[in-house]
C-alpha cells in the first residue's frame, strides 16, 4: 500500500539561509516583513517577541533555547530586558505546494506566500537536539554546499514536525485521557516493580500511542520510558543506600531481571557503579537540622540521626545520642565554636551556612561530601526538566499576569514576597511566575483575613495549602475571593497543595513542582 500526502494540506519546504540578530541590553529591535517564514531561536537571555499583522498583534514571552515562528507579510518586534545583548538566530523558508512525482515538472506560480499555519498565532517550542543544529545553520555562509544545504533542509523539517506537533495538539486534553494518564503515572510510582509493556499502556488508553506519549510527556515532563527508568534508579538509591542486599537482588527487586544491564543503566545515569555508590550512601549520617533531610532523600539517604530545631540550646541529650549512635558524618547549621568542637570529637562535621546558600547549591555540597556528587547533578537535571514543563503550564494559563503568593491556614494568610528567598527561588525565578510590583520589596506579609489580601489590588493569588486540608475550605476560599474581586474582567484562584513544613531543600521543591503541574492539568481558567 503506497501513501500519497494530501497535496492541499502538506507542503515541501525551502530553506533559504540563515541570520544572526543581536538585540542590545534592555531595547528594542523591529524587523519589517517580509514574503517569507522565519522560524527565531534565542540563543542566550529571555526576550519578548510581537507579532504584528495588519489591525492584529501577538505577544509572548520567548525564553533561551526556543523556537518561535514569524508567518510572512509579518512584521515583528523584540524586547531586550536583560543587561547583556540577546543573540538570536532567524531561520528563513519558503512553503512550496506539495508535488506528486507525476506533477514535478509543472511550473508553480506564486502569488501570495503560502502559509504554514492559517491562524495568526506566536507559538514558541523547544527540541532537546536542537543544541547540536545550530552550529550547522550557523555555518550556513550562502556558498550553498550541496552536503550542508540537504543536513540544513533535514533539520529544518523536523523543526516543522515539533511545531506543527505543538499546533495540532488540542488545548485541552481529553478527560478521559488526563485520568489514564494520571492512573498510569501512580501505577509506574506503586508498581515499578512489575514488567511494563508501554505500548500496551498505551493502547489501553483509548488513544493513538502517540497521543498518550504526548499528554504524559506534558503531565510529567518525561516520556513513559524516561519516566519508569527514573522511578526505578530513584527506588535503587534508596536500596543501595540502607539496605546490604546483592546488586542482583536490588536489580529484581526494582523491575530488571538482567543485574548486568541494571548495573550500566546505573552508571550510565548516576555516573558511578551500583558498588561504588553503595560505598559511599552507606556512610552513617547524622543530620542535625531538620531542613537538610530532605537533601538526603532525593539522593536515596536516610540520616541516621535526625535532630528536632532547637536541640543546640540544650545540647547534652543531643551529644549523648550522637555518640551512642557513632556516625561517620555530622551535617549541621550554624553553631558555637564550643559546640563545633564537642561534635568533632564524635565524626567529621559539615557545617552548612544553608541561609547564604540556594537549596540547589547545598545539595551538591552535600553530595560532594558523600562521593555522590554525580547523583546530585542527575537529579538536579531532572528536576530542570520538571521546571521546564511547569512554566509551560504557567505560561499557558496565566501568560504574564501578576500572581500573589499566600500561605492560607484557616483564617490565617502569609503573602510571600520578592525579598522571601524560599518560595522567590521557585515560584518567581525557576517556574517564572510573574510577580505584582507591591511584593517586590518585602520579605513575608501576614494577615489575619481575605479581605486584607485582596486589598492588596492583584487579581489573581496562588495560595499554598496544606495537603491535608479539605476540598470545601479551598472551594469556599475561590467563592470568597472571587466575590471580594467581583467586577475583574479575569482573575485566578489557584491551590497549591504542600506537606507540613515548607522546608527549603530538594524534596519541598520537587513536591510543589508536581502538584504546581497537578493543579494545571486539572484547572480550566
């Protein structure tokens, strides 16, 4: 059975050279249209891209290491804000009527540019391969080398595939096909242990297969595969690291019935053999405040010793703890030379000034003392990976719109700020929600009602609650503040979910993170 493309819905693409734009610090840059498609990459910073044609313009924010595309007879702006000149790469082709070989010879006649995409629409996408193109395109001097022309012209029509790919999904999702997704993300987390058959997964979810790799890769920021081959390395950490079982029994134990292949899988993402990291996660580890707990976790560790806040104004019980305990690693906050000094004499002491430090960096200090340094970047680069697809979801529901940041109990609401690092770093800097002017100067703001936080004039507030509060609570509070901005022509009422306490470490974060992408997968604005 041959296939032959439906010559009006396809057509053949014509690459046609490639340009390097610089946009000064913090300007403006506008380029005049032209009969042509333009596909920009940011090559460094974040700007802001707008689309103008005829009465009509489009604006959006585009980040470094992402694509947009530029419809002919557009002209189109960009923004600079940053202190250093954004690079950017213009892509430049044609759209030619899909040919048959039996037509190849007719002549083609254009009138008006074709167009690859009907609806007047900024979209910007990323492609994880795109990093080793541009040197490629970049080498493009007009010569017209016939090898280089054919790889240019390849990855110019996988570029067309991811965009089009973005295009043609829905906006939303499916129910039906969201709760599978959900049900199999849990099945993955509960049962990693079993053989998965993906393409069966897939199949039993009522959609194409490509349909189904697409809502998990946007549910969790991984393909199915990607992700289950997570879920078990992460389940060997927590084995190799407090458990003395064989490396053949960790591998079964996990879902891989071949040690040998577990064990290069192992290296090939951790950076160490299983053995070499059994070696140094076995290490007895004493953490002495409650924050850096969840640092060890997200490396598979459980610290030996886990001291409540406050222990050093009353040290003596500690110390005696400590010592029946022996372990080989003290981790602690800042303390008394005194006291440094009693702790020395038991094991090693690393002492983390973890308030001059983002949680990030105390994650690969701790894992630098441990050997396990690998690890920590692996996750870490996961976790990016986590953040990428969050912001894709902020960005589709709320654009640039301010949000408030709240911590709700009851009657009892924090407004986080600007100057707050702990929830700063991940709300306002990692998943670019845009912050309202009145918080970029202060730290935390208490208030004992709504009405107090919606006087503050934002439209729009994300409130922290805790994971075990009730369904009616956060139901009545959207009620409550929708009336209290009754009149607004948009407003959003967003529910983050968290555990008890809001720590600043690796587990919090990756927590919000999910439930962050939860929530969005849920919400209709």
């Amino acid at each position: 059975m041959s296939f032959k493309p439906d010559p009006n819905r396809y057509f053949s693409l014509e690459y046609l050279g490639t340009e390097e734009i610089h946009v000064t610090e913090r300007s403006d840059l506008r380029v005049n249209r032209r009969d042509e498609h333009r596909f920009g990459f940011v090559l460094q910073e974040n700007v802001t891209v707008t689309l103008y044609s005829k009465n009509k313009c489009k604006t959006s924010k585009v980040l470094s290491g992402e694509f947009f595309l530029i419809p002919p007879e557009c002209d189109y702006a960009i923004h600079n804000e940053a202190e250093r000149a954004a690079p950017l790469l213009i892509i430049r082709f044609h759209c030619l009527p899909f040919q048959h070989s039996s037509s190849q010879n007719r002549p083609h006649i254009r009138t008006q540019p074709l167009l690859l995409i009907e609806e007047f629409q900024l979209y910007s996408f990323r492609m994880p391969q795109v990093r080793s193109w541009i040197q490629d395109f970049m080498s493009d001097c007009g010569k017209g080398e016939p090898a280089l022309v054919y790889q240019l012209q390849s990855h110019l029509y996988a570029m067309a595939a991811a965009f089009m790919t973005l295009v043609q999904k829905p906006k939303e999702l499916e129910e039906g096909l969201k709760g599978y997704v959900e049900q199999t993300r849990q099945y993955m987390l509960e049962q990693y242990h079993r053989d998965m058959d993906i393409e069966e997964l897939a199949r039993l979810s009522g959609s194409s297969s490509s349909r189904f790799y697409q809502a998990f890769r946007r549910h969790t920021g991984l393909s199915p595969n990607k992700f289950i081959t997570k879920v078990r390395l992460d389940a060997s950490l927590r084995l190799l690291a407090n458990t003395r079982e064989p490396i053949i029994d960790v591998a079964h134990s996990i879902g891989y019935a071949d040690e040998y292949y577990f064990s290069r899988l192992f290296k090939k993402h951790m950076g160490m053999a299983p053995t070499e990291f059994a070696a140094c996660a076995q290490k007895k580890v004493a953490s002495l405040s409650p924050v850096f707990h969840g640092d060890l976790s997200v490396l598979g560790i459980t610290s030996q010793v886990a001291l409540k806040r406050g222990w050093s104004e009353s040290p003596d019980k500690a110390i005696m703890q400590l010592k029946r305990c022996q372990p080989e690693l003290i981790l602690t906050s800042p303390i008394s030379e005194e006291l440094h000094q009693t702790l020395s004499e038991i094991a090693p002491v690393v002492m983390l000034y973890w308030k001059r430090m983002s949680w990030k960096e105390r994650l690969l200090e701790i894992s630098m003392h441990l050997g396990v340094t690998s690890v920590a970047e692996r996750w870490l680069s996961y976790f990016d990976m986590k953040v990428e697809n969050a912001r894709f979801h902020i960005r589709n529901h709320l654009g640039d719109e301010p949000v408030l940041l709240v911590r709700a109990y009851e009657e009892q609401f924090r407004v986080f700020g600007m100057k707050r690092r702990k929830m700063k770093d991940l709300f306002y800097d990692d998943l670019q929600v845009t912050p309202p002017d009145l918080t970029r100067h202060i730290d935390t703001m208490d208030a004992t009602s709504l009405t107090e936080i919606a006087a503050l004039d934002c439209d729009n507030v994300l409130f922290l609650v805790d994971k075990l509060e009730s369904e009616a609570y956060c139901t009545q509070l959207e009620y409550r503040w929708g009336q209290l901005r009754k009149g607004r022509n948009k407003k959003h009422c967003l529910f983050i979910r968290h555990g008890d306490p809001l720590l600043y470490n690796a587990a919090v974060h990756e927590s919000l993170v999910d439930q962050t992408v939860h929530h969005f997968m849920q919400y209709r604005s």
